[in-house]
C-alpha cells in the first residue's frame, strides 16, 4: 500500500524554457511572430526557439485527467535561467499551478537551489571586496516571493542555503529532506559549472546527525548537482557534471545514517539507479531531467523533457536485524511528446516509465527463487505471469528494472521458455514453454 507519494521536478529554467507560458519576457510581439520564433532575452549571447505556447496548461489538463496527485513537490533546481528577479517571480507563479495541479498543499513544497538560480549578473561585477559574491543568491532569497521558504523547516540555528554551510533541512512528522546547495561556489566566470560539495560544510552536517538519531522517517538527500557520473553522450564534448571536492565522503555519509533516496537535477537526461557502498546498503538514485527546458535534438528519445512521482510503500521489515528498514517503492515518469503530450516515458538506457527499488539480493539468489516459483506455475498452469509472482512472493515486485529483466533473459534461455510483455502491462511479463 502506497503511504507517501513525492512529485518531483527539475530544471525549469523559466526564462529561457520551451514554452511561450514559461517566460516572464514573453509579449504581444512575440504572439505576432509565431511559434517558432527566435526571441531576445535579456543577458544572452544566443537566442532560443520557443516550441509551446500552453505548456503549463497541458501539464495541468494531464493531470486531472489521470487523477495523478501528491503529498510533497520537490524542486531540485534551476527554476529559472538567469536568476534574475523577473524569473523568480514569475517561476513562484509556475510553481504555484504545478503544485495546485497536484494537489500538494503550500506548506509541502521543497525547493533546492540550481547553479542557473545564482544571479551571475551582480557576482560579474568588478568588486574587489567580496560583497557583489555575497549578494548572488538576493533575487532567490528576497522575502518578495517567499521561495526562502521551501528550502527550511526545522533547520538548526544558522544553516542556510545561502550561506555556510550551505546545508538546509526540510522537515515533518514523515519525511526528513537534507538539501545542500551545491552552487555555493558557482560563478559566471567559471567554464564548468559542476558544483561544489565542500569537506567543512559536510562535517556539520556529520556532527548534525551524530548528535540528532532520526526518527523513523522517510530521509532523502536533495542536490542539484551530480553526486556520481553518468555516460556522456556527445562524443565531442567533455562532461563536467559530477560535483567535485568531497563527493565521496557525502555518498559515505549517506550510507552511514541510511539514507533512503538521493535526488538531484543539473543533467537533462534522467537516469535512476542504485548505488551501493562498501557494506553493501543500497540507495536508490534519481537523476531527474528537466521538466521544460528547451530539449537536444540530438538526444531527444533519451532526454525529452519528464516529471516524476515516487511512491513509497510501507517499509521493508528485514528479518536480519543486522540490515536496515529499507524504503520500497517506484518511480513513475512522464515524457512530454510534442505530438502526444504527455505520455508514460518509454524505457531509455536511463530511466522507465516505472522503476521499483527496494528489493536488493544477488542474481543468482534471485534467478533460483524466481525459476523454482517458475516452475512451480508452469506445471500447474502452464504459464507464469509477474501479477501472480508479485502477489506469492511481494518482495519481488521491488526488484530494479534491469536486474529483472536480464534475471528473466537469464531464465529464458536456461528453461527453453517464451518471454512476452502484456499490452496493458510494459512493466509485467508471462512465461510459458517454448514450442
């Protein structure tokens, strides 16, 4: 049973997005040009192409229609372009109709900052005395739009987003969100814009959670950035999208307090996966694209832009008291097809349109127990469908996606069986014997 469901999203960039609705620059003059059109935006060197004009309204149309709501939004960063307070005023408009359209209360939307929500403007500036840097996150951070405060709830005294050490919490009765603002150190001069996880920084949160034994609540690691690498798709270009300094120690540190999700943003080409430390303990990890960003061509079928909804089911209860309570769950994802509109995203070397987590046990453990359960159906039915599986052996029903499938093409091949995917089920399967 489903008990927390988290909508997410990422990589607005109002200002510079896909759509007409998306951008606070938007005028009657553009309306006259067409869709289409290349457009001036204040700061930039090269102009986009809008390709929507109700970007926002189709999203929220989509949403009633398949009746999909939320208890929490979280916003992993670069909500606007240019940080500029044009966009941040306008994005708090945006978000107030995505989290409206989810049903999400005011009071449970969570917002991480983006190296695209510094304003590099004012930190361009000549300063030789620091003070033009420290202003950078003043559109963000002013009291005008209150976006301050989905990045705080419960914090300790002194943490900010916007100063050191840079980390926030978000918290409730349910969920306990650690965001960390990793475009602390972000400045326009700079040619890589990876962010930045500092070692002091992350030695308070230590001593934080050293001192503070979470309750049993849900916890998840909010970043913009990238805490671990993924494959490059543009031969041409050098990827710098992983955050430097002291990743490794905070994916450790993760593991040690038995953290259950990390989210991040910055790459517009979702991924999910488990990552795992030296003990083993897995945590799944959500890449999560970009909601409206204006898409690559080049890699439109693995990138197109997506929102996500987490559902979180009632916890693992292990029987060896020696392994954590683990989170069970799926991730759901839309892609936005200019034809269609939104639609369950089609399965990409990243991301499916569901990805369960949760169950995490060796393959070969894995191909017995399914083969002997197999084998089980076969002689009594004839067949072995997943609906059948999951409901005998639950568990199973949070195994990751890859690992499935290539356990099922293992078994495939071992037992002489037919492998098919039901039509009103992609994620589902049914084996029967070969002829």
């Amino acid at each position: 049973m489903t008990r927390l469901r988290l909508a997410v999203v990422s990589d607005l960039h109002i200002g510079r997005a896909r759509s007409w609705d998306l951008c606070p620059y938007f005028s009657d003059e553009c309306r006259a040009r067409g869709s289409g059109f290349k457009c001036k935006i204040p700061f930039e060197t090269e102009t986009p192409r809008c390709q929507d004009e109700k970007y926002v309204d189709a999203f929220r149309d989509f949403v009633r229609d398949q009746e999909l709501t939320a208890d929490y939004l979280i916003v992993l960063g670069d909500l606007t372009h240019r940080g500029q307070p044009d966009e941040f005023q306008y994005a708090t408009e945006v978000l107030q109709d995505i989290r409206a359209a989810l049903a999400v209360a005011k009071s449970d939307v969570i917002l991480v900052p983006g190296n695209h929500d510094v304003d590099w403007q004012v930190s361009a500036l000549p300063d030789k005395t620091g003070v033009r840097f420290e202003q950078r996150f003043f559109p963000l951070a002013h009291k005008k739009w209150s976006l301050a405060k989905l990045m705080k709830r419960g914090a300790p005294k002194g943490w900010s987003c916007f100063g050191a050490p840079y980390f926030s919490l978000w918290s409730d009765e349910e969920l306990l969100v650690v965001i960390y603002n990793s475009s602390w150190d972000d400045r326009k001069e700079k040619k890589v814009h990876h962010g930045h996880i500092d070692a002091v920084h992350l030695g308070e949160l230590r001593a934080w959670l050293r001192r503070s034994a979470a309750p049993a609540k849900t916890k998840i690691l909010a970043v913009h950035h990238h805490p671990v690498q993924y494959p490059n798709p543009f031969r041409d270009k050098e990827d710098f999208s992983e955050m430097d300094g002291a990743t490794p120690q905070l994916l450790e540190l993760m593991h040690e307090n038995r953290f259950d999700l990390i989210l991040h943003g910055h790459k517009h080409r979702p991924y999910f996966l488990p990552i795992n430390s030296h003990a083993g303990q897995q945590i799944p990890i959500l890449c999560a694209g970009s909601f409206s960003a204006i898409p690559d061509d080049r890699i439109l079928f693995d990138a197109p832009n997506v929102f996500h909804i987490i559902e979180l089911d009632e916890k693992a209860i292990p029987t060896d008291v020696a392994h954590p309570v683990l989170e069970r769950g799926r991730v759901l994802t839309w892609a936005f097809d200019p034809a269609r509109g939104w639609v369950r995203m089609h399965a990409t070397e990243g991301i499916g349109g569901t990805e369960p987590f949760g169950t995490y046990v060796a393959r070969d453990v894995l191909f017995g127990e399914i083969r002997a359960w197999v084998e089980t159906e076969l002689a009594n039915t004839g067949r072995a469908r997943s609906t059948e599986l999951f409901q005998a052996r639950p568990h199973l029903g949070y195994v990751e996606r890859r690992v499935m499938s290539h356990v099922l093409d293992e078994l495939k091949e071992a037992a002489s069986l037919e492998l098919s995917i039901p039509d009103d089920d992609p994620t589902g399967f049914v084996l029967t014997r070969r002829v």
